[in-house]
C-alpha cells in the first residue's frame, strides 16, 4: 500500500474523484493506494462466492454490492472501501445517501465485513478493527491468506490465518482459524468453509 496524496483530501473531494475506483480509500484525509493484485482479487471473489450461496440457501434478503464505501465518522475524512461486504437490504432505507451513492454513513445495515489482508496488514488487523466496532458491525473477518499480519495478531510462526471477530458488549471477541480447519461463524452458523477453499489454485 503506498500513500499517494501530498496533501489532504475531504470526504467530499475523495467522492469525486475516487468513489468510483476500487483502488483507493481514504484514511484521515490521506489518500491510500490500495494496490490489489489478482490473487488478492481472486480471494476476495471466492469469499463473497461462498457468502452469496449461504445467503440464498437461508433465503436472507441481504446483498453483496460490487462496490461500497464506510463513511464512519462525519468529523473525519475516513472511507473504507472493504473487500467483501454484506448488507441487509431493509435497513438500507436508513442510509441518507445510498439511492445517489455507494455510501453508508452508519453500520446499520452492515452485517458483516471482510477484509482480505495486503501490504495494510496494520490497518485491518488494528484500525479497522477499531472503526467497525465502533460501528455495532456484529462480524468481520480478516482473510489472512498469505500469513502477512504482524505476529503480534497471527503468531509465531507466522502463517496464513483467518480470523473471526464477532461484537460482544462493542469489543470484538476474536477466533483464529489456520488451513484445514472450519471457520465458526455466529452470524451464519451453517456455513461451511475454511481458508483452504478461497486459497488461489
């Protein structure tokens, strides 16, 4: 991830000009490369794959949208542009600018989050899951397939990991899932999948 902008940009300016590139976010007014690769890509795919099955087979009226920005602080010049993200179409009737724009300004909505880990490891593994909590988003997964994250978060020795956090009392209580084990999810409970099955071939 490379920081691209001298100077700051308002959550306005970066609507304009990268609301429609899946490339960037924005961070407190910094603009931020997101530089996605293929295999990243092809991860992310996968993910939201298996997500839509179980979501069709439970028969939920959510949605996975193509493209989506968190505004989660009107103060701040913050957008998070997850790589995965489920939402309950009802609730988005509560959401002020979703009918002109891609954008959700509360976690109303938002079922779950998925982040696939890059070169930002710091962010998803620290920041976002501080933003998302504070958020009242009950899940969010941290797809960890290369092993990136500082170990610190994934341990030692590091390796790919993936990552359940799940809100309880607004702090995410989190479970680590290595290759070859079932992941547990308590919003989707008869989900079947583990890290091996989003892994590129």
């Amino acid at each position: 991830m490379t920081y691209t902008s001298q100077t700051s940009l308002t959550f306005e300016e970066f609507l304009i000009q990268y609301g429609n590139n899946p490339c960037y976010e924005l961070i407190d007014g910094d603009l931020r490369d997101m530089e996605p690769t293929g295999l990243h890509e092809l991860v992310s795919g996968k993910l939201a794959g298996y997500l839509f099955v179980e979501i069709l087979r439970n028969n939920k009226r959510w949605t996975i949208p193509k493209n989506c920005l968190i505004r989660p602080d009107v103060e701040r010049a913050t957008a998070l542009r997850p790589d995965v993200i489920v939402l309950d179409e009802a609730a988005l009737t509560a959401e002020p600018l979703w009918r002109k724009q891609p954008v959700l300004t509360s976690g109303q909505a938002i079922r779950l989050v998925v982040e696939v880990v890059s070169t930002n490891w710091q962010d998803d593994y620290a920041r976002k899951v501080e933003e998302y909590a504070a958020l009242g988003i009950l899940e969010y997964w941290i797809v960890d397939y290369r092993g990136l994250g500082g170990i610190a978060f994934i341990g030692k020795p590091k390796q790919p990991t993936f990552t359940v956090c799940h809100l309880v009392d607004d702090v995410y209580q989190q479970q680590q899932y290595r290759l070859g084990e079932l992941i547990s999810s308590p919003l989707l409970p008869s989900l079947q999948l583990s890290l091996n099955d989003v892994l590129p071939r």
